[in-house]
C-alpha cells in the first residue's frame, strides 16, 4: 500500500471515529469529544514575587487575560455538491457561521431517507479556525451500503442535515 493511501485509510478511520463520537453525543447527549479535547484544569502557578525599591516586596506581575468565547458556528445553508451516485455516494457541503470566539469545531453531515427515519450515509469535517462573525465552507463524501441499498431499491428521494459540534 502506498504512502497516500495508507494516509487516506488513517484519515477515514479518524472521521470515522469522530462521527462515532459525535453520533454518540446527539444519541445521549453525553459530550466524549469534549472530555478528550480538553486538558485537566489546573492553576496556572502564582509568579514570583518582585523586590521593587521602596518596599513592595510581595507585589505581583502582570495577570493574564481571561481566555476568549469559544466559537460557535451555526450553519448558513446545507447542500448536496451534485447528483448522489449508489456507488460514489453524495458529495455534501456546507456553510456555517461562526458567533463566537475564535476556533475550529466538528461537522457531521447526515443522508437520510426522505421521511428521515433512516440514516443512509454519514461524513464528518472539521471546520477550520474562524473568526466571530466569519464563515467556513466545507465539504465531504457520504457512501455506505445503506445508501447503496436504498438507491438501488426504492426511488424515495434523499434529504440531507448537517449537525456542528460546537467546543
């Protein structure tokens, strides 16, 4: 196996098992990327104090500023990036704008049947690093044999619903 497909076949297990972890979230509501993303909080250490003349022994540096919002993207509009294909799947995208803080964040993109009782195919992306108030276009390949399956069997149309996970 080549050096780009071994790459290719990482980066699927990834989203993978992103999406795995997002689904698990919207199912339970239980966050696990969050316990994983995130460091265990501990004080930063006081700085040493500082002899100024005069008597000031004690006096503290300067403090650090609070930490920003974290970001927050809602999505702007959601698409299908073409015609779906039972064996190339869906190509799927879409734009989300950003309400917080500066950051990143998870998107998973839902193909469903069209009475959305049925999840067909699923992809995950991960929104880049954004400003307040700017918006981020992404987009991925939803394939599986459930949309294999539906396609080959049943003319229904395909809907499509993207979900952000927000830090």
């Amino acid at each position: 196996m080549d050096e780009s497909r071994r790459i290719a076949a990482w980066t699927g297990i990834a989203a993978a098992v992103i999406s795995v972890l997002i689904g698990f979230k919207e199912l339970t509501g239980v966050n696990l990327l969050e316990a994983i993303s995130k460091k265990s909080p501990s004080a930063p250490a006081a700085p040493p104090p500082v002899d100024i003349p005069g008597g000031n022994r004690g006096a503290q540096g300067p403090t650090t500023a609070a930490s920003p919002d974290p970001p927050r993207f809602r999505t702007v509009s959601i698409e299908f990036r073409g015609p779906c294909d039972k064996y190339s799947g869906c190509n799927v995208g879409g734009t989300f704008r950003n309400y917080g803080g500066q950051g990143g964040a998870a998107v998973i993109f839902y193909v469903k049947s069209s009475h959305l009782k049925w999840l067909l195919a699923q992809c995950s992306v991960t929104l880049p690093s954004t400003g307040h108030l700017e918006t981020a276009t992404v987009w991925c390949n939803a394939n599986n044999g459930h949309l294999y399956n539906y396609m080959t069997n049943y003319t229904g149309e395909i809907k499509l619903q993207a979900w952000v996970d927000n830090p």
